[in-house]
C-alpha cells in the first residue's frame, strides 16, 4: 500500500475527479447546524474541522427504510420475487472518522459473518459498493472514547483510506485494493509525499492520543460472571430516568435492530424492512401476547448486556466504538461509561442466592 498526499487547496480537485467514479459524500454542516453526510456539490463546504456528523454511516450499507423484493398480488398467479439491484453506483464516504468504519466492520459481525450458515443477502452487497476515506481526528471531544473500545483517533479498521490532516496539506495512506483504486481514481491530485509529512502526521497521531480521555475501563464487564450483571440491583437505578425514545439506539453506529413488514400498494406488494429498536415494548412482543422485556429495566439491561457482554463473549468484541453519539445525545444524561463502570464493580452473588 503506498502514502500519497494531497493540497488542501486542491480539495475541489480530488473530488471532482472521484466524483467520475464514485457517488461521493461529504460531511457538510446544514443550515441548522447539524453535521451530517451530504452529496459533495461543493467542495467548499466539505468539513475538515469537526468532531463527527451527529448520525452514524451506517444508513449507506444499512438504510432506515430498505425494500427487500415485490412481488403481485394476483391470485391466479404465483409471487415472482424481483432480485435484489444493490446500489446503482459505488459510493465514496469523504472524511469520515474512523470510529463510523469500525461501526460497519463491527455490524458485518452480524449481517455478513462468515461463520454464520444464513449470512444477510442484501448488507454484503451494499457493503462492497462502499469506499471509506477516513479523517483521524486530530482533537477528540469530551464524549469520545473510541480508545477505551479497541480503537483510537486514528484507527485504520475498515478503512479504505486513512487521511492525516497537517494543515496545508493532507496525508493519505491507501490500506486496502479498495483504496488502491481510490488513489488511481484520484490521477495525479494525489503526490509524492514532501520530506518530513510522515513525521508531522505521527506527531498529530500522538497529540490526538494524548487529548483522548483516559482511565477508561469499558471492557471491565468482561472480568464479571455473566449472571452476576444480569441479576444485579443497578439495572432498576439506570432505568429510572431512561423514557425509552430510542435515542441512543438510532444514532449508535453498531446496532442492527430490524422490523419486517409487507404492505400492497395498487396490486403489488412488498416486503421492506426498517430500522427498530430493543429498547421500544413492542420490539419484544410475542404473537401470544407475552413479552420476555416487558418493563424498562429489562430493555435497558439488554441494550447494555449487548453492547458490553453479550457481543464481547460471542464475537470477542465490544458492540460500541466510543463515538460517543449516545452520550451527547441522550436527552436524559445516561453515559455508558458510567454504565460500564457500574456493571464493572458488581459483586459476585453469594452461593444460593436467588436472583
């Protein structure tokens, strides 16, 4: 793979010849002043300092609302299922941070493991259209702890590409074949690196770790027994202030919770799937009525069990890449931090003791 670099002032450049190649999207801020990924029209507005678009990327390999198939409704006929397209054109995702890569690369673990007999049909086909150029982040926010998760300001997991940014000028060292066809795409807009780049970008790599909150120990559940979490008293405590608006979970970039529904519209049906959410009643509730999380303390245990237990001991990973998302953006004030250090410090049941 090779380390290449580009003017910041030639931006508009290194777009507009990808844009011959590849859909590409951009962190832009709106006029109501949320960050989030927009069509690259204009280069001028494409953000390079920023803490992080306030959804997560996932919707480009995930989207909230995604058709499945249709298929008639004629009952003399039999449904003839339409195959699935996938995207019309590859997409190119322009400075995103490197904790939203390691959110697709985590999900994979689910819709595309391959381990897994009934791999998602549609995910891998939208995931192999998607090309990822990552900003590190040179200055982190209050509220990320992407380190404390198994990643870092400058993670490379997932990444296609992964761009330093050195004020004038822009390193950007290719990881991936992906990325190697980015850089081809990219012609001569990308250079030769000037003596001394790859120094000042190890010495923004060291800055930005030292900014990173430190002391963190979101893996402390993994030294507890799992029942000892489960039927702790701290689940009700957390619960009380939670309202269940789902918050956390629609702007976290590692949950994959789903809905299936069918609808006819006109004679012709279809199947479309929508983002859903462990933490709503109605996720959870059985055909017979009966619902196994039927009160908010179980739907919070579950939402955190999963992202520091559960996930940890199937796939040996956390479900959760310390953007930060659900922190900020919780309108109640839960932080998972707090949470992990709470299920960290759980003593060990007593022998007999019921749960």
């Amino acid at each position: 793979m090779a380390l290449l670099a580009f003017d910041k002032a030639r931006v508009g450049d290194l777009l507009q010849v990808l844009s011959g190649d590849f859909a590409v999207y951009g962190p832009v801020r709106g006029d109501d002043g949320v960050i989030g990924m927009a069509p690259a029209d204009d280069p001028g507005k494409i953000l390079f300092d920023f803490q992080n678009t306030t959804r997560s990327v996932k919707g480009f390999v995930q989207p909230q609302c995604e058709v499945m198939f249709t298929y008639p409704q004629d009952g003399e006929k039999a449904p003839i299922l339409e195959e699935f397209p996938g995207p019309e054109a590859d997409t190119l995702l322009f400075n995103l941070r490197p904790c939203d890569a390691r959110g697709l690369w985590s999900n994979a673990e689910c819709y595309d493991n391959p381990d897994n007999p009934n791999k998602d049909y549609y995910f891998p086909r939208r995931r192999e259209r998607v090309f990822l150029a990552g900003l590190g982040c040179a200055a982190p926010c209050p509220t990320c702890f992407c380190h404390a998760t198994g990643g870092g300001p400058f993670s490379t997991e997932g990444l296609d590409w992964l761009m330093t940014d050195l004020g004038d000028r822009v390193l950007v060292e290719t990881l991936t074949d992906k990325g190697e066809r980015m850089a081809a795409a990219a012609g001569d807009v990308l250079e030769k690196t000037k003596k001394g780049d790859d120094k000042k970008a190890e010495d923004v790599h060291q800055a930005a770790m030292k900014k990173s909150p430190r002391g963190l120990k979101l893996g402390a559940p993994a030294n507890k027994e799992m029942m000892d979490i489960f039927e702790s008293d701290i689940w009700p405590k957390i619960a009380e202030t939670c309202i269940n608006c789902g918050t956390c979970t629609y702007s976290c970039p590692t949950c994959t919770c789903f809905d299936i529904l069918d609808e006819v519209v006109g004679g012709e049906g279809r199947r479309f799937r929508i983002w859903d959410a462990c933490m709503y009643p109605l996720y959870t509730l059985h055909g017979s009525g009966h619902n196994p999380r039927p009160t908010k303390t179980e739907r919070v245990r579950n939402r955190f069990m999963h992202k520091l237990k559960y996930n940890l001991k199937r796939h040996g990973t956390l479900s959760c890449v310390g953007c930060g998302r659900c922190v900020r953006l919780c309108p109640v004030n839960i932080d998972i931090r707090e949470v992990a250090a709470m299920m960290g410090q759980v003593e060990p049941r007593a022998a007999g003791q019921a749960g």
